[in-house]
C-alpha cells in the first residue's frame, strides 16, 4: 500500500498541515534511503531510548538495532508507514505513523508517535497528529482509526483526548 512512498528519494513527498491555531508542521514519510542514513538512523535511536518506556516492548535500543527494525519492521511492511514531523525552521522534530492498515476492513491504527526533541514548541505534536488524521482520511478512506497508549501516559492520553480519541 506505501510501496511508492517508501521508494521515493526522502524528503520528495512532504504533507504539509497547516492548521489555525498550530504551529505549521510537515510530514515526511520514512522512505528507503533513510535507512542507509546515519544521521536518520541515530537520530531515530535517540528518540526510541529517550522514549524507551512509551514502547510496549522494552528492548535495548543501538544504531543497528534501530537500522534493522526500520528495514523490517517499517519499510518491508506493507501495512505500515513512518512519517518524520519537521517544524517551521526545518528542523525535524518527531515522528507519527500508522501501522496495521486493512484496506478490506476499512481499519489502521496510530503508531510510533514519538515527540524526539523536548524544545519543540507546544502544541507541535497536536498539529502533526491532526495532519497524520487528515492525510489517513484523504489517502486511505478508512471507517475506523484505532489508538493504543499506556494508561498512565498522561501527556499523550491529554492529547489524544483534545483531538478526540
């Protein structure tokens, strides 16, 4: 389903949300010569450790580790996809994603939502995570947007309740 997205060179395709009232955020999917990157790569593992107790899974988080979940666990995946949030100054600041995405059942879930840089202005997650529901709702037409989080996660269930879930 995101194959074409996937394969684009990086930063090709952006979605751009521009909501009243948010700080302007882009999108930009997670394609495959992220993986191959770096500088992508140990940013991505900074953000997982920093977050490390978010995860339903406790895993110990390296370069390389973090490499291989995004080859397997995001690129060859067909029903999921990572977008990276850059914010107004061209920073890249987070990451949202879907995952389990059934196009028979009209279904996906939110996913890897992950605010990676603690400076980001507030709100910020708010704007992506809206433009992530526009863009899934124009892209992928679905009846149903599943969510899960831990139950003492008060700062994500504060905005996912303001958006609605």
């Amino acid at each position: 389903m995101f194959d074409k997205l996937k394969a684009e060179p990086f930063g090709e395709h952006t979605i751009d949300c521009r909501i009243a009232g948010l700080p302007s955020v882009t999108l930009l999917p997670f394609t495959s010569d992220c993986v191959a990157n770096d500088e992508m790569i140990a940013l991505c593992a900074r953000w997982r450790q920093e977050n490390i107790n978010s995860f339903q899974k406790i895993f110990a988080v390296s370069h390389e580790g973090t490499r291989r979940w995004a080859r397997t666990l995001l690129l060859e995946r067909p029903d999921r996809m990572l977008f990276f949030v850059r914010d107004a100054g061209g920073t890249l600041v987070a990451h949202v994603g879907l995952s389990s995405v059934d196009d028979a059942a009209r279904s996906c879930e939110l996913d890897n939502i992950v605010r990676g840089e603690r400076s980001t202005p507030p709100r910020t997650m708010e704007a992506a995570f809206r433009g992530l529901i526009d863009w899934t709702y124009h892209a992928l037409s679905p009846t149903q947007i599943r969510l899960r989080t831990f139950c003492d996660n008060t700062r994500a269930l504060a905005l996912y309740h303001r958006i609605g879930f």
